[in-house]
C-alpha cells in the first residue's frame, strides 16, 4: 500500500471594509420630552399636548422623512395618556424608529 500526503498552501488576499462611527446629527435626531405637568416640547420647543396639534408640530419638524429617530421621554410622574397620546400620533406618521427613554432611580 502507498500512501502519499499532497500539501499544498494558497494565500487569499482579503481587503476588508473599515467600520466608521458617524455621530447622528442634531438635524437628524429629534428629541420629544413629555413632563408631568403633561407640557410637551420638541428638540426644546413647547408643542401642544394634544393629538392634532402634536401631530402638526411633529409633521412639520420631520418633513415627511419618517426614517428620522424620535425619542420619547417622559417623567416618572407623566399621566400615562400624554405618553400614549404621543406613541399615537408617532404610529399615525408612520415613525418608523420611536425609542422610549427611561432613567434607572435605583
């Protein structure tokens, strides 16, 4: 019997991709604050606490680009229906990346 081992070794020259870390802007993050008073703002701006105002103000800051990230934070003590009002008129806009902020008080 014979036996023979063939060994042969090739190199493959890979150029891999660089990751870049871009920062989100402050144009294209929008920051959507509900206090326990239920006073709203916008990126810092009073906006109405109701739905039809709100989704006026929220319309316009976005232009119509719904790929825009939101997010919504809300105080500890916020009536809970200012927060749905807001998760509401984000879902009528079709918003399509709504993070919800949270503080951990432990």
């Amino acid at each position: 019997m014979v036996s023979n081992s063939f060994s042969e070794l090739t190199q493959l020259v890979v150029d891999l991709p660089k990751a870049e870390e871009i920062p989100a802007s402050a144009d294209t993050a929008v920051l959507f604050v509900v206090d326990a008073a239920g006073d709203m703002t916008l990126d810092g701006e009073p906006v109405p606490n109701h739905a039809r105002g709100l989704s006026a103000a929220m319309g316009q800051r976005l232009s119509g680009n719904t790929d825009i990230p939101v997010t919504l934070s809300a105080d500890a003590m916020t009536p809970c229906q200012y927060v749905v009002t807001a998760m509401d008129v984000a879902a009528k806009l079709n918003i399509m990346c709504l993070s919800i902020a949270t503080e951990n008080t432990r």
